[in-house]
C-alpha cells in the first residue's frame, strides 16, 4: 500500500513548469472558481464534458475495482482530468475537449501483426468480448511536470499480447494511433511527424502494470483522454500513453516514438520518472495535480518502483529517464 506523504515543498510554478502550461493551467483554474462560487460542487460535476457519445459498449461499465492498485492521494475530479489533456491531433492547447468530438470511435479496427503467427485484425466491440474489464486507479505524471490521479477501467496489455501470440524473436512493440487529416485538424501540421507512434519492451508489455484503457470513471473513455482504446503506463511520463490505437506491430527493432523523432535530445525510448533527472527545459523535482495550488515531490518511478524498477537492472548505458 503506498504511504501518504505530506504536501510540501511549495515552489513557484514557472520554476519548473514550461510558460504556456503555467497560463492554460491558470485558466482552468479561475473558471473552476467562477463555477465554485455559482454552484459549488454540484456546479462543477455538470460541467464535466461528454463522455464518449452513442458508444455501444456503455453498458460494460462500471466494471470491479482491483484492489491492488491504490493510491497516497485523492482521486482527481473528472471535471479536471477530462478537460486539461494533451491530444496534439487535434489542438495543442490544453481544453482539447473542444475540438476532440470530430473523433469518430465506431466503427475502429486495431490491427496485430508483424513477429506473430498470423496477423489478424479486429473491432474494438469484439476486443471488449474477448476481456474481463477492471478498474484501476493510477498516478498519471505528465512531462510537463502536471499530474493527476484516475480511476481507469480496461485489462492488462498482457492479454492482447497472449492474444497475439508473438513469436520469439520480438522484443518490442510498436504503437500507432490513426491517422486522418480530414478528421483530426492537427494531423495537417506537417511538421510534426504524424501519425503517432510510441513503444515498449515485451518485457514492459508483460509487466502487471501496463494497462489498456477502455474507460475512466466508471463510463467509456471520452474522446480527448483517448477513445476506445489508449494505453495506461504509470511509471514513464505519459505521453508514452499512447492514445485512439489502432496498431500494434511485434518487432525486433526499437521503435522510434513520435516525440523522439520529433525531438530526440529532450524525449527518448525510456521516459521513466526520475526527480532527480531534470528534462532539458525544466526540474522534474516536483509536480503539480491539477486543482492543487501546492507542489509536491515527484516519486522515483512515479511510486511504482516496487513494480517496475527491476525489469531495469541488466540496462546499462541507456537514459532510462528521458
């Protein structure tokens, strides 16, 4: 069970935090107030964006909590999480939530190949037949250096690995989201190198931890927090949380992600937390939840530790932390 530690540490906010988070962050935070003052908390849970519109697998949710996974904190409002995301797809501004609905989640197909016996391809509905659903709740810590702690529901990546029966020359995983200009307006910015593309280890793939996310909150996870299907890993930074998968390639090479492609000095294959490994712009030392006016100390592996560090052990001379 993980210990509650004190908050502390109180610093100012654009000592470690880029400037364009700090301003966005603050917006949200003077509109929760407004809503506060007009309706208190009833106020603030009607104002929560939809979740994930027509989406036949509603009646899956709320699926049983895992008891194993708990957090040192409170849960973060769903008012807050749903509406402060990165999901550059669309907008690389914060409140996401207002341009994600173009997002058409059915029909969505997810594809399995590469080093397996035989690739095949499915829809989400058919996926969601073949798992147990459960719900976890997890720290989410951004690079960004904002955090926030979600109950998530879905079922261990483990088992679409099994599914998938890899052969056994893989060693990574390679993860694509969809790709479609037409759809997703971000996707026309052609200096970034779309379609997004994050990876892993089989041995991470295998870990308990790693979680694919059909839902959040007891409902099916709304578009700009990844819908139908995202990936939930809470010891790296997340934009290794790859979200709205549609492929998942078995592979003996290691896959070059998005953000290393786009900026490899600062964003590289590993991304695990580290306080004591500061980005290339900023101090990861502390973080912020979102609606906390106060910091807090970032956790070696963002908590996890006791979960992931030795799957580590045998790497050397690689930046396990960014």
């Amino acid at each position: 069970m993980w210990v509650k530690r004190k908050r502390g540490w109180e610093i100012p906010e654009r000592e470690s935090t880029p400037e364009a988070v700090f301003h966005n962050r603050r917006a949200l935070l003077k509109a929760m107030g407004a809503m506060a003052a007009a309706g208190g908390a009833g106020a603030l849970a009607a104002a929560a964006p939809a979740f994930a519109d027509a989406d036949p697998s509603a009646g899956l949710y709320p699926a049983k909590r895992d008891p194993k996974y708990t957090l040192d904190r409170l849960v973060t409002p769903q008012k807050l999480s749903t509406t402060y995301n990165n999901f550059y797809e669309f907008t690389t501004n914060k409140d996401v939530y207002e341009y994600s609905d173009a997002l058409k989640i059915r029909p969505w197909t997810i594809s399995i190949d590469g080093m397996v016996e035989k690739p095949f391809t499915l829809g989400i509905d058919d996926l969601l037949k073949k798992v147990m659903l459960e719900e976890r709740l997890y720290r989410h810590r951004c690079v960004e250096t904002w955090s926030m702690a979600v109950p998530w529901t879905g079922f261990p990546l483990k088992t679409l690995v099994d599914m998938a029966k890899p052969l056994s020359g893989a060693k990574y995983i390679k993860m694509v989201t969809f790709m479609d200009p037409k759809m997703a307006s971000g996707q026309r910015a052609f200096f970034y190198p779309w379609p997004y593309i994050e990876g892993m280890t089989m041995f991470e793939a295998n870990n308990d931890l790693a979680f694919l996310v059909t839902g959040m909150y007891g409902k099916p996870v709304p578009k700009q927090d990844g819908a139908p299907l995202r990936l939930a890993l809470p010891w790296k930074y997340g934009f290794k949380s790859i979200k709205s998968i549609v492929k998942f390639s078995f592979t003996d090479r290691q896959p070059v992600s998005f953000w290393t492609a786009l900026q490899s000095n600062e964003y590289g294959f590993w991304a695990n937390v580290n306080p004591a490994v500061p980005h290339p712009r900023w101090s990861q030392a502390t973080e912020r939840e979102l609606g906390e006016d106060t910091r807090r100390p970032t956790l070696i592996w963002n908590g996890y530790g006791e979960y992931v560090a030795t799957m580590y052990d045998g790497i050397k001379g690689e930046q396990l932390f960014r």
